[in-house]
C-alpha cells in the first residue's frame, strides 16, 4: 500500500509518497512529471518513513543539511536508478553537470561514452526530488536547465543551499532541456 502526506514548504506545497519501504515520492504541485508513479490506490496516512521525510525537510528548508536520509525506494529502470544514485552522491551546497554524470556512468558501465541527453532524461524523472537531489544538475555552459520543478525552484534550492550561483544563468525561453 501507498500512503501519502501533504507538506507546505516555503516553496510551495509538496505531496509526499511511500510504501512499506520506503520514500516513493516527493513532488511539487503543479511540477511537470506531478505524481506520475503515484498509484491510484493510495491512503494520506502519516507513517515512519513520511515522518522521517517530514523531519528531513524541515531541517534542509532551515538552510541546514540534514545528518540522515529517510529510507528510499524509489521505482525506475535500472538506468534511470544508477542516474539517481549518482545525483545522491552530490555533496549539499555543490553541482555537477549532465556532462560529468554520463562520464560516471559510462566509466561505472566501463563504456566509451554515454549521453548527456539520457542523463537529462533520467534526472527529470527522478520522483523523489530535493532528497535525490537533481536541482543539483546544470549545464556545462552553466545554464539552470532541467528541473520539473520549475528554473525558479531549483534557484531557491540551490541558494537555500548556499551553493556557488555566480556563473550560472537562466537560459531564455524554449531553449532548456
């Protein structure tokens, strides 16, 4: 079973996803992939797991990075999993590139090369967004690309974690991944 919460950040609203596992997801309204993997079964019931979510997010959303992650479970294809596995090892406060993940994998698939473009596309289906942090995600030109949350959000997210903006730019309209 599914169970979910609604949370009320200072970003906006948030709904909360889990099973008996783990966190399954954790969307923004109104974000682009809006609770897509969301069963139509599901329970707004508070639990361990969203409990843990609920007191992680109140620490990060104090501009604090939180000393635990509450259990997640995410579901993807084993692709789309390593993608997310690689955005966990983003330390708070700093970014990488669409780039620089697909030479990570491509090296942990001991692969020639891989796209920068797949990646994109595993990073904006990522369901548990901020914990698996994919706002963390830029381009190599420096451009705030990506993010189904919103270009705003991920600016809030990014400043909320003190991280380096000086050399990052919106990109204009239309030309984002």
């Amino acid at each position: 079973m599914t169970y979910t919460l609604h949370y009320d950040s200072p970003l906006g609203g948030i709904l909360l996803a889990a099973d008996e596992t783990g966190l399954t997801g954790l969307w923004f309204e109104g974000e682009k992939y809006y609770a897509d993997s969301l069963p139509a079964e599901h329970r707004e019931r508070e639990t361990p797991v969203l409990t843990d979510t609920i007191r992680w997010l109140d620490i990060y959303f104090r501009g604090v990075e939180p000393d635990f992650t509450p259990p997640l479970h995410p579901a993807g294809s084993g692709f789309r999993k390593a993608v997310w596995e690689l955005l966990l090892q983003i330390p708070y406060g700093h970014t990488t590139t669409y780039g620089e993940l697909a030479r990570r994998l491509a090296s942990q698939k001991k692969l020639s090369k891989m796209s920068a473009q797949a990646i994109g596309g595993a990073v904006g289906h990522n369901e548990i967004s901020i914990i698996i942090p994919c706002h963390r995600v830029v381009g190599t030109d420096g451009s705030l690309t990506g993010y189904a949350g919103g270009i705003e959000k991920k600016v809030r997210l990014l400043e909320l974690e003190k991280a380096d903006m000086k050399n990052f730019f919106i990109p204009a309209r239309g030309t984002a991944l």
